[in-house]
C-alpha cells in the first residue's frame, strides 16, 4: 500500500484525479477484448461495450503544441466505431483551454462534479437504517448485486453495467484487488451499493446509489458510511469523490471539503 496520505496534504488534489484515473483503468487492464491506452500526457480506456460508463479518455497532460491533434486521435477512436465514451477533465489537466479546444471538436459538457476530500478521522459511526444489512461482495452473486443496483440509475437499467461486472468478476473479488464492493440490503433485497478504490494514497469513494423506491430512508448514506469506515480500518486518512449538484450537501455534512473540479465531455 502506498504511504496514506494525510487530509490536509497538498498533494490531496493530485491523488484524487490519480485515483479516478486507476479506478477507470484497473478492471479494463483485465477484461478481454478491452484497450487502455496508457501514453504519457493522456490515457484513453475501450472497454469493447458501447457504455460511456466504461470507456473514457482523462488525465490529460497535454503541450499546446500537440493538444489538438491528440484530441482528434482519441475522439476519432471511439467515433469510428460509433461507440460512446466520456472525456473527463480534472483539476490538473492541461493545457489550460483544453475545454475550448474540447468543444471545438464537437463534445459537450454534460456534467460538473465537485472533487472533495474528507478527513477520515471524522467520520461519525455507521446507524443502520431498520431492515438494512451491509454486506461487502466476495463473491459473483454480490458483486451481481451490486451490477444490478448500479445499472438501476439508467432507465431502462443498463446492461452493460450488469455485462462489465460479471466479465470482470475474478479480478474485481481477487484478494488483491484495490477495490472493495459494498450491497445494502433491506429486508433481503439489494437496494444500494457503494465501492471505494484504494490508490495514490487515498481512498476514493464511487458508485454510490440507491434504487429509487427505497430513498430518502439514509440507506444511502449507510453505504457511503460503510466503505470509508473500511478504508480507515485499512490505516487510509483520507477519502476523495466526485460529487454532482445533488451530493455535495450530503458529502459536505459528512465532512467533505471542496478540492477541485472534475468536467464531463460527451
């Protein structure tokens, strides 16, 4: 494991934008057919599934001098094959007018996300709301759970999301995976689901969602709770996310701080 890295480090921003990029990358470097295309100043993942959830292009690092052509090499990849994808833009990317020069190429920016970061000395303990059991996937049915929860934010639910998991099953349950899967359960049904990739020092907070007839009960937050308690058992002192307009209320009340913008482009 890396060296945890302190809450109020300055390399906090960094980290976060370093942990998204290897939980984007961790899975598809294992899932057959998959390309991640790790070059410096970008990294571009195929996963083979027409998802936008699974296929993205971020880090970007790029010299002006360059920026363009490189932007059209990587929108073109996925445009040929009239495959979606998301082209993510965090704090640190490059060069600085890399979002003209990305609707210049015809994407647009679907959604802002708040990057935050929390002292997880902080938390408060985990109630359960009644009816709720927690329960980290070590196996295929969970970690299919956890799948059919997530693909549940789509309407119709996605199957792709439900196709991903089960094909990346053995590497996303191995005993050295990074990342650790959470399933709520209310009364015996998976109703939410929540995952927290271990990288770059700290502990990054995703997929956090609740299927609709069962919100606005705190099962949420019981699974946004639930992976960052395990995180700080594991010695980590720091969590990052993304949050969108939605969440950053929640996350603030739990203690998360503002540490950065992350941008969509599709």
């Amino acid at each position: 494991m890396k060296t945890p890295l302190e809450p109020d480090s300055p390399q906090v921003r960094s980290a976060m934008e370093a942990n998204q990029a290897e939980h984007m990358t961790y899975l598809a470097r294992r899932l057959p057919g998959a390309i991640v295309q790790d070059t410096p100043g970008l990294l571009l993942v195929d996963s083979g599934l027409p998802c936008d959830t699974f296929n993205v292009v971020c880090r970007a690092r790029l010299a002006r001098d360059e920026a363009d052509a490189r932007i059209a090499a990587a929108v073109s990849h996925f445009r040929d094959k009239a495959s979606p994808f998301a082209w993510w833009v965090g704090p640190d990317a490059l060069p600085e007018d890399l979002d003209a020069r990305l609707s210049a190429h015809g994407l647009v920016n679907a959604e802002q996300e708040l990057g935050m970061a929390l002292d997880l000395s902080r938390l408060p303990a985990l109630t359960l709301p009644p009816g709720l059991h927690i329960r980290r996937a070590e196996d295929e049915r969970t970690l299919a759970d956890f799948a059919r929860v997530i693909a549940a934010n789509w309407e119709p639910a996605d199957p792709y999301v439900v196709a991903f998991y089960a094909r990346t099953a053995r590497a996303a349950l191995a005993p050295d995976s990074p990342i650790r899967f959470f399933v709520g359960y209310l009364d015996g049904e998976p109703v939410s689901a929540s995952e927290c990739h271990r990288a770059s020092g700290v502990a990054g907070l995703y997929s956090v969602a609740t299927v609709r007839h069962a919100r606005r009960r705190g099962i949420g937050a019981a699974l946004t709770l639930a992976p960052l308690l395990d995180a700080r058992a594991a010695g980590y002192r720091t969590a990052t996310l993304q949050a969108s307009a939605q969440g950053q209320g929640v996350y603030a009340r739990l203690g998360f701080v503002p540490c950065g913008t992350f941008r969509e482009y599709q």
